[in-house]
C-alpha cells in the first residue's frame, strides 16, 4: 500500500502518530468503495465506449484517453450487482496498474478521505464470483468502505485488457 502525503507537515504529523493512506471513495450500487489514490491516473464523465468481440460481460469495451486505447469495465456488473445504468453521476475512474490503464465505471465518486493503516480489516472470505476482488474493509463513519484489489479487478482472465 503506499501513502500519500500533501506536506511534509503532514507526513512529519502521520509519522509521529500513525501512518495514514490516502483513498478515492466511491458508490456502486448504494455501496461504498475505495482505491488507493495513488492509483488514481484520473476521473472522467462516462463517454461511450467501443465493444470488443468475445469479451467478458463486465467489459464494457475501450475509450481513446489521449492516444491509450484502455479497457473500460462496468464495476456493478463485475461485483455480481447486474448492469450499470448510465446516469448524470456516472464517471469512469481511470487507474494505473504500471504496465496498463483501466477505466471502472461507477455510480458516482464520493471522496478523498486519509484512513489509518491499522484500521484496515481483512475482507471476510466468501464463496462467490468477486470475493477475491477485495483488498480489505474500513470503517469510515456509519459506513464500510471496500478497498479494492486493482489487478483481481482488471485480471485477464476476468476478459479483455489491453
């Protein structure tokens, strides 16, 4: 996990007391979701997307994002939740892996919030298709937020990626 600090006051604060990261919420279905800023490449207004033969159903298709062809996946639909409605709200959150970008559509994005490393808890183990796609769970207010394990997201043999 890395961490993201604004200052050097606020890593000199987090230091002392505990270490912190960074996080982009987001709501999928009237549930919360979060990845690591640090994987954020940006946020963008859903554009429609080209389909690709043969891919799997939460693959959307591609976009052009100046000049990089990247895959776009509907994150409802690959939790299991049925097919995203395209709405006002709806954004594309475009996240680096390193060696690609990925585009995840979701409802709307809610927030940056700072979240102490401790109090991250293991995602409990479930049967089912996206068990595997949590990274681990935190509480934040009256809520939890699922953190997301990027590459079990986007892996290839959930479809398509560039």
């Amino acid at each position: 996990m890395s961490l993201a600090y604004d200052t050097l006051s606020d890593y000199g604060a987090a230091a002392s007391s505990e270490a912190m990261q960074r996080i982009v919420t987001f709501k999928v279905d009237g549930r919360s979701f979060g990845v690591d800023v640090a994987s954020v490449r940006e946020i963008k207004g859903w554009q429609p997307t080209t389909p690709l033969p043969n891919a799997a159903s939460h693959v959307l298709g591609v976009i052009n994002l100046r000049g990089a062809i990247i895959a776009v996946y509907d994150l409802r639909r690959r939790l299991g939740l049925g097919a995203s409605a395209i709405s006002r709200s709806s954004v594309v959150i475009v996240v680096d892996l390193g060696e690609r970008l990925a585009g995840l559509l979701v409802d709307a994005v809610s927030d940056i919030v700072d979240i102490q490393v401790s109090s991250l808890r293991p995602a409990p183990e479930i049967a089912g298709e996206g068990d595997d796609i949590l990274q681990a769970l935190v509480v934040k207010g009256d809520e939890v937020v699922a953190l997301l394990d990027l590459p079990s997201v986007v892996r290839e043999s959930a479809g398509w990626v560039n």
